[in-house]
C-alpha cells in the first residue's frame, strides 16, 4: 500500500500512533487504498482478558466479505509475535464479537517492513486468515518503483509455474 495520501512528513522515526492518527484523518482516501466494502467500526478497540486490556488498532466490517477486519498497525519490521497477536484478536472476535450469518474475521499486520519466510512460517497453520502487508508513507522514486514491479511480476510468474 502506499500512504502517501497521509501527509506524513519525512522523519526518522514514527509510533504507530502518528500512523493511525493520520490514517484516522484520512479515513475516506484510507477506505479507497484498501478496497471498497468496508465500513469503519472502531478504533483503538479495547479487549480484555483477567483485567488486562489490549487495544486493536482499527476495527472495519466488511458488507461483502460479512466478516470483521483487524487491522494492526506496525511501524517497523513484521515480528513473529505479531502474528501471535493478531491471533489473539482474531479469536476473541470470533468467540464474542460475530453475529449470526458473519464469516469469521480477517487479521491485517500492516508493518513497515516484511520478511516474507519470516511471514510464511509465522503465519502458516492459523485457523484465521491473518495478512501481512507493507506499505510505504511516500511513493518510491522511479528506480526504485521499477524494481518493485519487477519483483512482485518474478513472485507471480513463479507462483503461476508452481
């Protein structure tokens, strides 16, 4: 995904909650980026487990997908406890928070940053659909564009021959 659309200036260093503030400020061109049939629902959604609370980023309802989106917002490079998390939320939404006829939810990892063996491994065998997905505050310059392009249509070609 590209965040450019979020204003964010160019710094060093960010907290996921300058990201989620500026996507917050952004909601419309935020919903276009990721897709149409989304529905905001919540933000900074508070869970709690023992009196423990714990907070999922943003909460959106998909009405053609019927089902939740978890989206967990990362500002530097996807960890595998992160998935472990996002499981945690995708359970609790499963068991208190689907209405009859809802397909269970849908987690999203946004991060800054990916290995993708990393997120095979820490991703595969989870009974919930749980995404990982990059995004970038600026789109690239034109090189670096090209590369990413001709990366992404090698990962293609080689999906399609398997």
């Amino acid at each position: 995904m590209i965040l450019e659309f979020l204003g964010l200036e160019e710094k060093s260093e960010y907290n996921e909650s300058d990201l989620e503030q500026a996507i917050i400020g952004q909601l419309q061109k935020f919903l276009l980026e990721i897709g149409r049939g989304f529905c905001f629902e919540a933000r900074q959604k508070r869970i709690t487990f023992d009196n423990t609370h714990y907070r999922i980023d943003l909460v959106f309802y998909h009405r053609i997908l019927k089902c939740h989106v978890l989206i967990d917002l990362k500002i530097g490079e996807f960890s595998h406890a992160d998935s472990g998390q996002m499981n945690v939320y995708l359970n609790y939404y499963k068991n208190h928070e689907m209405n009859p006829g809802d397909h269970p939810p849908i987690g999203i990892i946004m991060c800054a940053s990916n290995n993708e063996n990393l997120v095979k491994y820490a991703t595969s065998g989870l009974s919930h659909q749980v995404f990982v997905s990059k995004y970038m505050i600026n789109l690239p310059k034109e090189e670096e564009l090209k590369k990413i392009i001709l990366e992404e249509q090698a990962k293609l070609k080689k999906g399609l021959e398997q």
